[in-house]
C-alpha cells in the first residue's frame, strides 16, 4: 500500500508542478503579446489630453491609515500633487494611537466640519470629519478602529462624492501620471469597465525626495530582490494574462480603482475579510453575473504604485502567512461558484486555478517532499530521474521567472541600471531554494491558523516615505 | 513493486526529460541574451539620439527658418522624427506667432504631407501614430486624411483618427465627425467622442442643432452632452426650445447650457428644470442657477435643498451659499423648510466654505425678532432642527466634531 501511495503521490507532484509551469508560460506568452499592444496602443493616447478634458470623471482617492506618523505628511501631499482634473482625497484616521491625526492637521490646516455622512455602508463610528484650508480637495474621517482597513474604506466610500473611488494605501506612493493611467480603460469603454488594477512595486531601495521618487534602485537585501521578483511575476504575466480573460480576481488593496455605486451596492467591503481586495473583486464578479450585466474588470501594468516590502524574515512569513488566509477566507465563501455554468469561466477556470495551485500550493509540495524523502528512503526513488526532474522544474521555472524580467524590460523598464538588470536576473536562479520552500511553510501556516481561528494580524514594521539615498 | 518514477523511466521518460532539461536550460540561455543584447542596443541608441537632440537643439532656428536646407534631414528618417517631435512639442505650447512660424515650418519641409501619407497608406501602430500626429499639427489639409481613417475598420484607428479632430479644434473637424457619425452610429467610445466635439465645436455650438434634430437616440444623448459644454448665449432660444425635450439628457444638456445665458428668463426656465423627475437634469439645472448667481433663483435653490437626491441637496446648498450676503435671510428660509436632510446640506456647504462664524456674527446683528433671532442661532449651533419633525429614510449620522 506505501509503495502504491508513493507512486500516485509521485505522479501528482510531477503533474502539478508540470502543470502549474505551463499554465505560467501560457500566462507569459499572453502577457507578452498584450503588454506589447497597450504599450502601442498608450502610445496613440496622449495621457496630457485627458486632464485637459471637462469631462473626465472625477475620482474620490481613498487611503486608510493606522499609526502612519511617520510617512502620513508625505503621502497625502504625494496624492495631492497626482495629475488628474477632477479629484477629490479622503484620508480616514483609523483610530490611530499614534500622531497621525495631528500630523494631518499641522500639515493641511484641518479643520472640523460639519457635513452630511449618510452610512450606506456600515463602519465603526465616526469621531470626526476635517476640510483641509490649504487644499480643499482633502477630506480627513477621523474613526474609531474596527480592527480593519476593510472598515477603514467603507468610512470613506460613504463619504465619497465621485462616480469612481481609488483605494490605495496611505504608506504607498503613486506615480504621478497613475491615475491618468488606470482609467484608460474606463475612458475607453465606461460603460462596462467596473474595476481597474494597477501594478504594485515595491520601494525598498529606491531614492526618494520630498515624498517623490527620484531613483529607481533594486533593494540591497536579497530577501527583498526576490520579492521584486514575485511581484513582477505575480502583476506583469499572473495578473495582464488573467485580465485578458476576463478572470481577475484580485486587485491589490494598495491601489485600485472601482465603480463607486456598484461597491456601495455590494455593502462595501466585507469588514471581517481577511483579504478585504480579493474578497471585493470576488463578490463584485458574483454581483455582476448574477445580475447579468456585461462587464469588464481589467489590469493596466504601468500606472505604478511603488510600496515597502517586509525586508525580514519574520515580517514576511506574517504577511505571506494572512495572505493565505485571506485566499481561503475569500474562497471558502465562494466555493458554490466552482464549476457551475452560470459563472462561466470564472467558476471553471480561474477559482478552480485559485484553488489547485494557489491554496492547495503549500499542502502539495509540502507532502511532496516529504513523499519523495520517503520514497528514497525506501528505495523506491529512481535516482537519475529524480535529479533529472529537479533540473527540469528549476529550468522551466527559471523561464517564467526571467520571462517576467523580460517583460519588464520589454516594456515599463523602471530599473534603468545596468547593475540592478544584472542582479535581477541572477536572483532569477536562486529564488526556488530555500525560498521557495521558506514561502511555502509559511502558506501552510497561514492555512493552519485559519483553522485554528487565528485571525489576528500584527501590522508591518514600516520605514515611511522619508527621503532616503541609495548607498 | 516498482515506482512511478521507474515506470517512467521505463517507458523512456528520460530522453524527454533531458530534452526539456536542454530546452529550458536553452530557453533561460536565449532569454537572458535577448535581454542583455536589447538592453545594450537601446542604450546606443538614446545615447546617439541625445546627441543628435543636443546637436539639432543647437541649430534649430536655422532649421526652422530653412536656412539649413531641409533635403538635408527630411530623407534620414532617424533626424525626421526628432525633428517633427521637437517641432511638435514646440507647437503646443507656442504663442500665437510661434505657433504659426512652426506651422509654416511643418507645411514646407513637407512633415505634414509625410504624415498624411503615413495616416493613408501604412498599417497598425504607424498609423495611429501618424493620425495622432498630425492632430497635433492642426493643420486642417490633414481633415481628409483623418475623416478616412474614421471609416477604418480597426477600432483603434478610428479611436486615434477621432483624438486626432478632436485635437484639430476646428468646426471643419466637427463636420467630419458630425457626419460621419450621421453615417454610422456611435462606434467609438463616447467619452473621447464627446471630448473631440467639445473641442471642436466650441467656436460654432449651432453645428450641432441640425444634427441634434435628425440623429437616433443614443447620438442624441451624445451631442446634448457636447451642447451642454460648448452653449453659449447665442444659442438662447434653441436652449430654451430643448428644456421641453422628451430625451432627459437633452433637458440636462439645455439646463447646463443655461447657465451661460443671461440671467432673468434662463432663472425661469431652469427653476422648472430644477423640478424635472429625472434626478440628473435636476442636478443641472441646480448647478447652472448657481452659476447664473442671481437672487431670483433663491426660492428655486431653496426648494432644491429638499430633493430627495443627496448630490441635488449638495449642490443646491453650495450654490446658496455663494450668496455670501444673503447668508442670514437664506439660513432663516432654510430652517423654515424644516428639512432636516437640507438644513444638513446647507451646514456642510457652510462649513466646507469657512462661514460659519460670518453666518454666527451676521445673524446676531440681524433685523430678526428675538425669538427668531434665539432659534436661528440655537439651530446654527446644535446643527438640528428644533422641534422638528423626524424624517422617516436612513438617517445622516451628526457629525460635528468635538
């Protein structure tokens, strides 16, 4: 029975990490042809035009902050200076313990007002509202803390007067032209793009000055190269070829822009999500079917939105750990869709992907390897194939990795030093040991603490958006 | 019993596996030199291209002017398209006189006629480049090159051919789109539909009427929206004709012309749109009384306060508030309505304006009774009606700030 059980077990590891390969280069070849075509196609789309039209429609910036003293001066001055016409930002104070408060209110000359706040969504309650004296288009709600940033956004969606909301996250920084950016598509077709997501970076090493950035530079940390890595995986091939079918199911909490109306008519976000942006994207899918309504939700890779990434161990293995737990809290509600005809290719393609080779990920190659020990240990592994295996699935990995460097050279070419290519693309070799693995114990813990009803999330040590140089 | 492994083994899965090994292995290899290789080509490139820039910069009056002799660049296409960009850029953002020195320079070194050779015959991406550029050159003997390319079957080509007029800003240009939009329906987005008329038409809105009159509904929708931005008082009576429209967007579009009329009939007449069942032509036609900033509109304003849409009650209350020295006699009508959603409104607009103390201060030297006087002031202090009667929808939660 061991020897049968190590065989079936084998054969599965084989085919899935097969599989799961190709469907990345399948991903890759997409994203290659469509990256290509929008870069022609935004060539032809004079960004400048748009804010010289009356009739773009004007979007509310919506950024939560929690204990965000350090940075929270430079961020919202970031937003404030974002090229687009018609813009309005909420910042929602959400029960910081720390002088994010005051900070705002020296910065922007804040003061309280009195205004209509109709609940449309429910949110903890509110302690007050602010107008900015230097810039009226800032809008601070200062709230009670529900725990989440979920809760966070619904304050501010009630507030919201603009037929479009962008969240983004208050410790990020936007280029300036994203906005212009993101509603490309929405300018192109209004009437059935309801979601836009846009590209997270991640800021670790860049130079910055006066809340800009000045410098793109790879981080200096190994662990922090390898998540650049990911991250242009995970946007550039993962997320343009999803888009193209209509399949997407996340866009990322840190920068995203939706139809106001129809989030307010899902109830908002789901304030008890752990993953609150998956969770959105989903239900808004599931709304939008339902419904009948023909509707798009896309990804455009170059309006940039640059972020700190955990640069420790410790702080990454948390934050990968609620990622996983933020996938299966969003697709445990979600399972009836799964392959049934009424949801199309989302319930036959994308949460069946989500599921096989996103959630189950850990558990399998987890139980692979230990299937594999085991099968050497009884004698059972053929040696040679087991090496030639190995090879084959760090090459082929190995491609869709520098497949997405390549994708980034191809087209957005933010690393513009020699040095950093280089370095890139070496970290290409050595992300799949002992990361790989490192990755996937973490995953596996996110999956037990969800079970075990661990739902508590400690928030990321960050840096801010303080000046820094690049050694 | 042997292993899964073995089996494959057995059925010669190690020539496969080696080949895919070599094959990846290959694939990594011809990646990474693509990149190296791209990345080193383009650097000479820009490096050469900055240098030309540099060196063109240096002698570009003399370019300008034809004193370098143009058969001298116009054949390298490398020196061609920096000289168009430079040349192009240049002309957006020229004065008056600048702009029709370049313009004279484009024409005779023949950059226009090149492109609208390439917006006729090449394909793709280089089309819609050369369509887009020669928008930029707003010469209008590219009209006829773009009006074609209108026709294209690509819907992008369409797209950059309708940026192109759009960037053209000519009457000549919104004929074209006019027209053929009266051929072939709206096939293009709307919104860079909507913004090439805007351009376009804003030196002769009555371009639109004959088309307004003859097109189907959803043109209709299209070129009221365009009417509503370019109106101008010269267009009076036709306006005021389109407030009786059966198409909302039409009423909507006549109410945000309106309020580029003069004052005195377009107050009435938009007083009546304010009362419209569709929410969004009275949206309009509140925004457009405010702008009108006429006291007759007062009573309309008022009432508007109490609409049942929240943006209604929001742009109502900002418009009332303009009215800067009206503030006591507006906020005592104000209460009067015992709205509690309007006088909610109308505190936002006073407080997002800063004039809460000015009202403060006016209403205490105000000519009103003492009651009134102690009523107005106790319900511009608590933010409540007192005495009121509840309304009976979702409450707005109060939230003066402690």
């Amino acid at each position: 029975v061991i020897h049968h059980f190590l065989d079936v077990a084998n054969y599965t590891l084989f085919f899935y990490y097969l599989s799961g390969n190709l469907a990345y280069l399948i991903a890759l070849i997409i994203a290659l042809k469509t990256s290509a075509a929008h870069q022609r196609r935004i060539e032809s789309f004079r960004l400048r035009w748009i804010t010289e039209s009356p009739l773009a429609p004007p979007i509310t910036l919506l950024a939560p902050a929690h204990n965000e003293e350090k940075s929270i001066r430079v961020s919202i001055r970031n937003l404030l200076e974002l090229d687009y016409p018609e813009l309005e930002v909420i910042v929602i104070n959400d029960g910081s313990k720390d002088r994010t408060l005051e900070e705002l209110q020296d910065e922007f000359k804040l003061r309280p007002v009195r205004m209509v706040y109709v609940q449309e969504v429910p949110s903890a309650e509110i302690r007050g509202l602010y107008r900015s004296d230097s810039d009226p288009r800032l809008l601070v709600i200062d709230k009670e803390s529900a725990g989440s940033k979920a809760d966070a956004v619904n304050a501010g969606l009630n507030a919201a007067t603009s037929p479009y909301v962008c969240i983004v996250d208050a410790d990020s920084m936007l280029e300036r032209d994203s906005l212009l950016r993101i509603m490309v598509p929405v300018l192109a077709d209004p009437k059935h793009v309801v979601g836009v997501g846009g590209i997270i970076r991640i800021l670790n090493g860049s130079e910055i000055e006066g809340g800009q950035l000045r410098r793109v530079r790879l981080p200096r940390k190994s662990l922090e190269v390898i998540q650049v890595i990911e991250y242009l995986r995970a946007f550039l091939i993962g997320r343009e070829a999803w888009a193209q079918g209509n399949m997407m199911l996340i866009i990322s909490g840190a920068f995203g822009l939706f139809r106001t109306d129809l989030v307010r008519a899902i109830g908002g976000y789901r304030a008890k999500a752990i993953g609150e942006d998956f969770d959105l994207v989903a239900r808004l899918h599931r709304h939008l079917i339902e419904k009948g309504q023909e509707y798009r939700i896309q990804f455009v890779p170059d309006p940039v939105c640059w972020t700190e990434a955990p640069s420790d161990l410790k702080s990454l293995g948390r934050q990968r750990a609620r990622w996983h737990k933020g996938l299966l809290d969003t697709l445990l509600p979600n399972v009836d869709m799964l392959f049934r005809r009424r949801y199309g290719r989302i319930g036959f393609l994308a949460l069946p992907y989500l599921w096989v080779f996103e959630l189950f990920a850990p558990v399998i190659e987890i139980g692979g390897i230990f299937t594999i020990i085991l099968a050497a240990a009884l004698g059972d592994l053929s040696r040679d194939f087991f090496i030639q295996f190995m090879i084959f699935g760090y090459a082929f990995a190995t491609v869709i990795s520098i497949g997405a460097v390549l994708q980034e050279e191809l087209t957005y070419k933010r690393y513009s030093d020699w040095q950093d290519v280089a370095r890139l693309v070496t970290y290409c070799f050595f992300e799949h040991f002992p990361y790989r693995q490192l990755h996937m114990v973490w995953r596996l813990q996110g999956l037990w603490q969800y079970m075990r009803g661990d739902m508590s999330w400690k928030p990321l040590e960050r840096k801010g958006l303080q000046s820094t140089t690049a050694p | 019993m042997a292993s899964g492994f073995s089996i494959l083994h057995r059925l010669e899965p190690s020539a496969f596996v080696f080949e895919a090994i070599v094959g990846a292995i290959a694939v990594d290899v011809l990646l990474l030199a693509f990149i190296l290789l791209r990345r080193s080509y383009r650097m000479r490139y820009f490096r050469k291209r900055d240098a030309r820039v540099f060196e063109l910069r240096q002698q570009w009056d003399a370019l300008i002017s034809g004193e370098i002799p143009y058969e001298t660049w116009r054949t390298k296409s490398f020196d061609r398209r920096i000289i168009e960009d430079m040349a192009l850029d240049a002309f957006e953002a020229a004065a008056a006189d600048q702009s029709a020195r370049l313009l004279r320079f484009l024409r005779t070194s023949g950059l226009i006629e090149k492109r609208i050779f390439e917006a006729r015959k090449l394909k793709g991406w280089r089309r819609r480049s050369a369509l887009v550029a020669l928008g930029r050159t707003r010469a209008p003997e590219g009209i006829p090159a773009l009006s074609e390319a209108l026709r294209d079957l690509d819907p992008e080509a369409r797209n950059a051919a309708l940026r192109g007029l759009g960037r053209l800003g000519s009457p000549e240009a919104a004929e074209e789109i006019l027209h053929w939009l009266a051929e072939s329906g709206v096939n293009v987005p709307v919104l860079p539909l909507q913004n090439a008329l805007i351009n376009c038409c804003r030196e002769r809105p009555q371009i639109l009427l004959s088309y307004l009159q003859l097109a189907g509904p959803q043109l209709r929708e299209v070129l009221a929206r365009v009417l509503g931005e370019v109106a101008s008082p010269s267009l009076g009576s036709e306006l005021i004709g389109m407030a009786d429209d059966e198409l909302p967007e039409l009423r909507a579009a006549a109410a945000r012309a309106l309020s580029n009329a003069q004052p005195g009939h377009a107050v009435e007449v938009l007083g009546e749109l304010s009362r419209d069942p569709v929410w969004f032509v009275r949206l309009r036609a509140v925004v457009a009384i405010g702008k009108l900033y006429d006291t007759a509109a007062v009573p309309h304003l008022i009432n508007a306060l109490t609409d049942s849409n929240r943006l209604v009650r929001m742009r109502a209350a900002e418009a009332l508030v303009d009215f800067k020295s009206e503030l006591p006699s507006i906020f005592s009508q104000v209460v009067k309505t015992r709205d509690r959603y309007g006088l909610h409104a109308f505190l936002a607009a006073l407080e997002n304006g800063d004039l809460r103390k000015r009202l403060d201060a006016e209403l205490r030297q105000s000519a009103f009774s003492d009651g009134e006087r102690d009523l107005l002031l106790a319900v511009l202090s608590i933010g409540k009606l007192v005495e009121t009667q509840v309304a009976t929808k979702s409450q707005p939660i109060e939230t003066a700030t402690r």
